[in-house]
C-alpha cells in the first residue's frame, strides 16, 4: 500500500471510530443533563446519582444500536483486507 492509500484508511478508521462513539456520547450527555437539571430542581447534591442512569442510558444504547455498528465494523475490516490482499 502506498503513503495515499495509509492515510485514506487511517481517516476512514478515525471517521468510523468518531461515528460509531457519537450514539453512546449523545445518550451519556443527554442523561447526564437531565439527572442535572433534576439534582438542581430537588437539590439533592448527590454526585454519584448521575453515574448509574448515563450507564444505563449507554448500555441501552450501545444495545440498540450494536447490530449496525458492527456491520460498519465488519465492512470497514472487510474494506481493509481485500485492499491488503489487493496489493500483494
């Protein structure tokens, strides 16, 4: 493989990698804002309160969603293979 084709796998891979994070992220912020917002209307200043939901929240996701990020996963290593292989 040439210089050309390391760095479009490499941006492809970083692209894949910011793609696949951003479902469990948004899912973790959103819960963390909302267990806020409830800690500021209630005043319960618990700081350990927030971390089950926004695990929860993350497991749902990464549950729902797992199927499609692994057929990204698979297609991607798939892509990089045949291109391996192409090559020699």
């Amino acid at each position: 493989m040439d210089t050309e084709a390391i760095i479009r796998v490499l941006k492809e891979g970083l692209l894949l990698v910011l793609l696949l994070s951003i479902g469990p992220m948004m899912a973790s912020l959103v819960t963390g804002l909302v267990v806020s917002v409830l800690q500021a209307v209630t005043q319960v200043q618990e700081q350990t309160l927030s971390y089950v939901p926004k695990l929860i929240a993350v497991f749902a996701t990464l549950a729902a969603l797992g199927g499609w990020m692994l057929a990204l996963i698979v297609h991607f290593t798939q892509v990089v293979f045949e291109n391996i292989v192409r090559v020699h």
